[in-house]
C-alpha cells in the first residue's frame, strides 16, 4: 500500500507536496479555481507577511527569463493584525496545514510577528529570513549565518509551534547556515529560496525590474536547488531535522529527484501560477513512481541519492 502523508514536525500533511510561499495567497484565492481543493495540498505555505503593511516594490515586479521568473515583489502584504483577523477566519483548517510565512526588516519586527501568530490556530510558522535587513544596510539576514542565528533565536523565544526556516541559496556556504539555524531552534528548513538575478534591457540599457534586481524562480533553479537540499541534508539529518525541498519543482520526477537528495516533502511555488492543479497531477505521478519501484512511504525515499565516487571537487 503506497503512502502519500508525511508527518512533518508532528503535523500530518495528506500528500508530500506543498505550495510555496509567495505563489499561493493567504490559502483563499485558489479556491475560486475550478477543481482545485487545498485538500489535494500537503501544506500550503501563505505570502511573506510583516508587522505592518506593505505596498511591495515599484513595477516591473515580475518578469520572465528562459526557464524562470524574476520577481522583485518586495514583500506586498496587508500586515500581520489584517492576516489574522481578516483572512485567517476565511481559512478552514482541516483542509490542509497552512503555514504563515514570517517576514521582516529587523529582529524585533519577525520576534513580534512570530509573538502574533503565535496566538492563532495555525499548525507552525516559515521564517523568510531572505529579507533586507535595514541596520546593516539592506544586507539579507539570510546571507549571514550570525544574523539568521539571532532571528532565530529571537522568533523561538516567543513561540512553541514547529518553527521552519527557510534557507537563502545566496549565501556562502548554505550547510553552515543551515547549522547555526539548528542550534538556534529551527525544527525544520525549507530550501530554496530564490536566487538574486537581474535583467537588463539592451535598448533602454535600464534594469528589467523597478527594483534593479530580484529572485530568480522556476526551472532554471532546479540544479541549483537540489544541490543546495543535498549539502543542508549532510547536516539535517545528524540532528533528525526535515527539509521541505523547493525550487523549479514543475512535474513529480522533479519532486523525486528533491526526495532522493534528501527532502521530506516538497513545495512548489512558479509552476503552480503556469498550472493551479499541478499539485494533484504531481501526487498522482509520485503515486506511480512508488508504485513502480516499491516503495510505500516518501519517508523510504528521502536521502536515497548515491552519489559516483572518485569523482573532483570542482566542476
Ligand atoms: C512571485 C513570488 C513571490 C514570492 N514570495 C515569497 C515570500 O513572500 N516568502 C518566501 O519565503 N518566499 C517567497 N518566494 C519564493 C518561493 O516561495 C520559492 O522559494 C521560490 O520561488 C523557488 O521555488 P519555485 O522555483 O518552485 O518557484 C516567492 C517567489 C515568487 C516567484
């Protein structure tokens, strides 16, 4: 009998495969989509949300690249009280685990965000610690391990609820990252988040984007991903931490491929806004590989990857 739920720090998700932060709403808007259900959903992880509103960047915000998306959206968000009191109630909670994505410019701002949330009925909380941090000039916290200990710290010390971080791909060395944010009291990571790009118009010789520069999401990012899971696997799994695998997830081979590397569970952000059922088709294809090769639970899966030997560190 193949299995599709996974239990990630104690919450039981009905299927392995989650929707993304930033490309899922507050868990609502899909729900006018003919024959999608949050029911089909493992988890759906809601938009960025800061302690006050936020108007987002200047347009352009998204534009397209071969394979990806590059999206400067600036964290666009109606604040945490107007989450909470305004969308949360429209959500009902035994159609899937839905997850606040907590963002913000200063240490204060994601501990008081966390202090929030910690009073509602959801399950756990995503720590985007990819934001600019305003006291040390724009800089993302997730860039420097010491700052992205130190948010940790401070979101663990006002809340009790699972605590998942998610990691930034733009850092150095991602599995030392991904070290501090354990010892700081993270009970799971997700990877990854998006990779910072920029596009430039060759006539007008300006940036693409408002804002200069963005994440780049999407296909492109898929080698980079699963590379990135495979490093902060090293490390995980010597502490028993899940790691939701993400980034140019587009099909359920794709979502394998993050499993075998060592993901628990994973999540898809861009190909969801190209394809709204994608996840139902996805865990349909996940079913068959199982099936296929015999194996009954995602957890069987995870960290399978073999990897060649005599092989060089560089290219
Ligand atoms: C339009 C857009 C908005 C996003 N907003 C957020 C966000 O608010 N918080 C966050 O942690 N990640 C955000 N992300 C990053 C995604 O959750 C995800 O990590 C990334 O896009 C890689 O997955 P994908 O290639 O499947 O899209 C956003 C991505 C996109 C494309």
């Amino acid at each position: 009998m193949v299995d599709l739920s996974v239990e990630i720090c104690g919450m039981k998700c009905s299927s392995p495969v989650a929707m993304a932060s930033g490309n899922a709403g507050y868990g609502i808007e899909y729900q006018s989509v003919s024959g999608f259900s949050n029911q089909d959903v493992g988890a759906v992880f809601l938009k960025g949300t800061t302690l006050e509103p936020k108007l987002g960047n200047k347009p352009e915000r998204v534009m397209e690249s071969a394979s990806g998306l590059l999206n400067s959206i600036g964290l666009q968000n109606p604040g945490a009280h107007e989450v909470i009191n305004r969308y949360l109630p429209k959500l009902d909670l035994s159609q899937s685990q839905f997850i606040i994505n907590v963002s913000g410019s200063s240490i204060e701002e994601y501990a008081e965000v966390v202090r929030l949330f910690d009073q509602t009925d959801l399950p756990a909380m995503e720590i985007n610690i990819s934001c600019p941090n305003v006291k040390k000039g724009g800089a993302a916290f997730g860039n420097d391990p010491e700052m992205a200990a130190r948010v940790v710290e401070a979101c663990r010390a006002n809340t009790s609820k699972p605590l998942i971080v998610k990691l930034s791909p733009n850092q150095t060395d991602i599995a030392e990252g991904a070290r501090r944010v354990i010892d700081a009291g993270a009970d799971a990571l997700s990877a990854i988040n998006t990779l910072m790009g920029m596009q430039i118009d060759a006539h007008t010789r300006k940036p693409t984007l408002g804002n200069n520069q963005g994440g780049l999401s999407g296909p492109a990012i898929k080698p980079v991903a699963l590379l990135k899971v495979h490093q902060v696997y090293q490390v995980a799994k010597q502490h028993n931490i899940p790691i939701i695998g993400l980034g140019g997830i587009t099909s359920a081979e794709d979502a394998i491929e993050f499993f075998l590397a060592g993901a628990s569970m994973v999540a898809i952000g861009t190909a969801v806004a190209k394809d709204p059922l994608l996840v139902k088709k996805v865990n349909k294809g996940i079913m068959a590989y199982m099936k296929q090769h015999g194996y009954q639970t995602i957890a069987e899966m995870t960290g399978l990857l073999e990897l060649n030997t005599d092989t060089v560190l560089c290219g």
